[in-house]
C-alpha cells in the first residue's frame, strides 16, 4: 500500500495557478476591462429593454387571428372557439376554450374543450406566427366517408393518400413549420369498418410536425395505452424532384408484434419506397399458427417468428427480395411479391428451409373433430382470406401430417375466392414417395371437397407405425385414394364422401400369427387351441391387395386378395366414417382345395373404434354371410 507523502515533500509539488497573471491595482489594462464589462452590461439591458418594448407592441390578438386564418384558406375549414386566454410566461401562448372546427364539405367535425397555441420568442419579435404549435386537449373528432376498403384496393391505392399527405402541406399557408398535437382524443371514423359502420378509437395521442425548411414530416400516434402506435417519417413531395431519393421510415407497432421500414422514398414517375423492412408476430397468432397440433407443453412455448426483407413498394405492387423467416433455430428464406390483380390482391411467393413443419395443417386436421372426438358441425370455412388469393410454393425438409414424417417436400397453397388448395407436389418417405392433394371449392351453394392421396414404394410396416400405430404387417406398399365429398360442416362432408381406393403390398410378412400352422391345427376341430398354437409366429405373404369403394361415408371393400404359401384371404365389411366404427371380416382359405372339405377354415371379426378394433375370431361366419 502508497503511504501518504511527507509534509515536506508536498511542499516541493508546484502549484498551479491560471495563466494569466494577476493585473496590478490602477493599472490601465485593468481599468480598460472594467469599462468594457460595464459597456457590455448596458448594451445587454437596452437590447432587452428594446425587445421588450417590441413585444409589448405586438398586437397578441392580431397575431394569432393571421395564423387561424392562415389555416383556415389552407384547410377551408372554419375555427370557432367561446373563451381565450394569454399565457405570456414562461413561455407566450394563448389557450382557447370549447373549440369547433368545421369543414365546409361537413367531412370533419372536431370539438375539444381546450385548445393551446404555442409560439416561440422569434415570432413576437418579427411580428408574425412562423411555427405555431397547436395542442388539442380531450377533444373528438369525426370523419366521414373513411372508406378504408378503398385505400386497400390496389398498391396505387395504398400510395394514393401518402402522395396527398407528402404534397398537401408543402405550402402551409406562408408558414416555415407547424406542429399539432393531440391528446386524449376519441375519433370516429364513419364507413371505415368491413360492413360500411362507425370504427371508434379511444385515448388516441398524436404528434404531428412538419418542416419547410428540413422538407419533412414526422408522425407519432397511439391509440389506446397498450393498443396500436405508429411512427413515420416522410419527405415533402416538393423534396423528391429530380429522381432524388430522401430517407423514409415507418413502424407499426401492436402489443408485442411490430412492423418497420427504414429505407428511401422516391418520386420518379410514380411515389415509390424501397429499403428494408422487418416484422414481428403476434404470439397469440403465432401459437394459432404454429402450435395448434402439438402436445400442450410445447403449444405453450411461445417462440417469436421474425421476419426480415429487402422491399420495394411502387404503384405495381410490394417485392420482397433477401426474405427470411425465422422462428427460434428454424427458418424460411427466399422472395415473395404481393399484387394486385384485376381488382383481387395476390401473394406469390417461393420458399425454401426448415420452418414449415406440418404444424398448421395438423392444427386444421384436428379441427376437422369436436372435442368429443365426434365430427365436427361448426360450417366450414373455404378459405380464412378471401380477399387475398395465395400461391405460395414451400420446400422443406422435414413435414410432419399428424405423425406421418415426410422429408423433401414440396409444397403449394393455391387459394382463390373460395377456391383453397393445398397439394404436397412431392415428398420422401423413406425410399418410397408421397404426393397428395386437398381441395375445397363452392358447388351450387354448397362447399365441396376434394380429395387424392398416392404413394409409392412405401415401408409399410413404417407408414403404418406412424399413422396408425399398426406394427405387424411389413413389405413394399403402394396405394391411392380419390374422394368427393359436399356439405356445409365436416361432418356433412363425411356422410356425403364417395369416390374409390386401392392398396398393395407385395413380398413381406405378418406378424403375430403362423396362418400355416393355424391351417394344419384348424383340421382338428378345436378352433381355440389351433388360434393359440399359431399366435405369435410369423406368415410371409405374396401379396396383399384391396380395392374399396366409397359411398355416403362408407368404405367397403370391393375386391381383395391376400396370398401366402398355403393361405388366402379377402376382406369384407365395411368402414363406417360417419360413424368412427370399423366392422370387417377377414375369412381365411386354402390355396389347394382339398376334396371334401371347405376351402374356408378361419375366420376373424374386427369390430369397434375406427382406429382401435377388437379383434376376435368368429368360425360361424364360414358358410353364413349375406
């Protein structure tokens, strides 16, 4: 540790003192500074003296009557007030009381109970309100014919008010700014709501500033203390001559999902934004959209989907160039664009990553059944947006149906009106392949669905542990599914489903039971100790082969083959769909007649919940079916 210096050796540090050196008593330099001090000082009180004389000759009332009517020519509008009050310390300002503000078109309608007008100290001196600030406190505002229907028409459209806005105020009355804000407003906007009604919005703040002199303006509202904000910044339209580009921003911002642009703006031919853009989810959105059919420990995580492009937005459309999606360690990236085509919004898009996995569907698949497990009959919706038609084109690696996992899909959505579309163009399942597609249109009033399903070299043992739970039959599968169906719920639909199916497997086994062995026990008459004998062994098989048919939700086996060394069987019966009820029969025969003895010695019923039968054997089914 430093001990403290000696007394002595703090003596031998100089001390600093100012430079300038101290001016002798009577000398002349000093008595020349003091003459300039008291000059100074006198200078100082007749400016202010004289500024105070010129502002107590400025006409307060004169004044502020030429600003108001300044906005006045500007807005054609007309400003009525009961009470008004000077405010001319700390700062000037002139407070009214019950304020109207009428246009003459009866669009506006405004009353506050105060409103406050604030100048700065160079306006008293010139004589003239340069930069007034108007505050309303309180105050209600009406608009009429808010038809925002019509501003989300087309992107021209879109643009249309942001070029009024740009251009209306690069002359504000001989003004070199003004400012306006708003308090505590409630604004009714009559006609902007989807059936034509009255939107309200509630403890509305604004902050609206404009510059001459900078060329720009700047706007920050919110509505509500938690509810909906936004922030922008803008060129004057004046500003943008000669293909000059002027920096532009914007942010959206609602609960915890955001949107934002900083970039350019340009007015060449037609106003024109481009720069980057990023935005943010809704988490209640986000688990709509992203956890519905999962467990409930993990639909209770809630991961912020972000997404982040290069945008360009012109009277065309909006193009997103450099898109990338991402949510926690999965991601989409490629380009998308949104148009308007022959007065229908369009979104067009390719994408390509992890992101996509299956969640969504399976959340629509589980929506398709009550929470009973019954078919639901809540009406059906055939597309969620039908003013905006898709066609997106998704490659993921990995997309799981329910517990089906496909790897390399490629996906398309294709909506339009209420045409939806969702088709998997192509997928891997192991070695084998999956394609399948899923209609809904509207067919005389009614929604109609349509649905195929193919697949290709499928692991059967695999397919089926996955979408069943089913492990005991393996092989090389290949099969193919049509169906229509019409009604107005799922659960109309189903009753009404027809169309046809078939599946083949070839060169596998099954596994559980020797149907050999149980053909060899089966001759001695104990049908129960033969059952026993050959449960638990395996059959290889040739080929196992059914072709349904569907009618009113009823799939029934119209052709059917299984083929063992010493064994066939067919299947009959019928899946009940409407119904969630399986009743089939699976009869057993030889292969090689045998003189004298039925070509039937086995027979099995299957009975019970769709996806979980008994299975049971049943001998007086052999020689007594209708």
């Amino acid at each position: 540790m430093n001990a403290p210096l000696p007394p002595s050796s703090r003596r031998n540090f100089p001390r600093w003192r100012w430079p300038l050196p101290r001016l002798p008593a009577g000398s002349d330099l000093r008595r020349g500074a003091g003459r300039l001090a008291i000059t100074l000082g006198v200078i100082a009180a007749v400016a202010l003296a004289a500024m105070g004389g010129i502002i107590a000759s400025r006409d307060f009332g004169a004044m502020e009557r030429a600003v108001l009517a300044r906005i006045e020519a500007e807005t054609g509008a007309r400003f009525r007030y009961e009470a008004r009050r000077l405010v001319a310390w700390p700062k000037p300002k002139v407070v009214f009381e019950d304020v109207r503000f009428e246009d003459d078109a009866a669009r506006v309608a405004l009353r506050a109970p105060q409103m406050v007008l604030r100048f700065d100290l160079a306006d008293l001196l010139d004589g003239t309100i340069s930069g007034p600030s108007f505050t309303l406190v309180r105050p209600e505002i009406r608009l009429d014919g808010t038809d925002l229907r019509l501003a989300s028409g087309s992107p021209r459209a879109m643009l249309a008010p942001v070029r009024a806005l740009a251009g209306r105020f690069e002359r504000i009355g001989g003004l070199d700014r003004l400012r306006l804000g708003i308090e505590d407003a409630t604004i009714l906007l009559a006609g902007a709501a989807p059936d034509g009604g009255l939107v309200a919005l509630h403890q509305v703040d604004l902050d609206f500033g404009v510059s001459l002199r900078r060329a720009r303006m700047e706007i920050s509202a919110r509505a509500g203390r938690d509810g909906f904000a936004i922030e922008a910044g803008l060129p004057l339209l004046g500003a943008l001559g000669q293909g000059r580009a002027r920096p532009a921003s914007l942010r959206l911002t609602r609960g915890a999902a955001h949107l934002a642009f900083a970039g350019a703006m340009r007015n060449d031919a037609d106003i024109a934004f481009s720069g980057r853009i990023e935005a943010s989810l809704d988490p209640r959105l986000e688990r709509a959209l992203f956890a519905g059919a999962r467990p409930r420990a993990v639909a209770a995580e809630t991961m912020p989907v972000a997404l982040r492009a290069q945008m360009h937005l012109d009277p065309r459309g909006i193009g997103l160039d450099q898109l990338r999606i991402t949510r926690g360690d999965r991601h989409l990236s490629g380009i998308a664009t949104l148009r308007e085509v022959n007065g229908r919004w369009s979104l067009s898009s390719t994408l390509a990553g992890d992101l996509v996995d299956g969640s969504a569907a399976g959340a629509v698949l589980a929506g398709l059944r009550s929470a009973k497990g019954e078919w639901s009959e809540v009406p059906l919706a055939l597309n969620p947006a039908p003013w905006l038609d898709l066609d997106i084109r998704l490659s993921t690696a990995e997309l799981r149906l329910g517990r089906v996992r496909l790897t390399q899909a490629a996906i398309a959505v294709l909506t339009r009106g209420s045409r939806t579309e969702f088709a998997i163009v192509d997928s891997r399942h192991g070695d084998g392949t999956l394609k399948a597609r899923v209609a809904t249109l509207e067919h005389e009033g009614e929604p109609e669905l349509r649905l195929h399903v193919a697949g290709d070299r499928i692991d059967a043992r695999a397919f089926l542990i996955e979408s069943l739970g089913f492990d005991r039959v393996s092989g090389a599968g290949s099969f193919v599914l049509q169906a229509e169906g019409r009604g107005r719920s799922p659960a109309a639909i189903i009753r009404s489903l027809a169309g046809t199916g078939q599946v083949e497997m070839r060169g596998g086994e099954v596994a559980g039971i020797d149907l050999a062995r149980l053909l060899q026990r089966s001759g001695d008459g104990a049908s129960e100790q033969a059952l026993v004998a050959a449960l638990g062994g395996r059959t290889a098989y040739e080929q196992i082969k059914v072709n349904v048919a569907i009618r009113n939700g009823r799939i029934e086996p119209v052709g059917s083959s299984f083929l063992s060394a010493r064994v066939a069987a067919t299947l009959e019966g019928a899946i009940d769909l409407a119904q969630q009820q399986d009743r089939l029969i699976i009869l057993l025969r030889r292969r090689q007649e045998i003189l004298g003895q039925n070509g039937e010695f086995f027979a099995f019923r299957l009975d019970g919940p769709l996806f979980a039968p008994q299975f049971r054997p049943d001998l007086s089914l052999i020689g007594n079916r209708s």
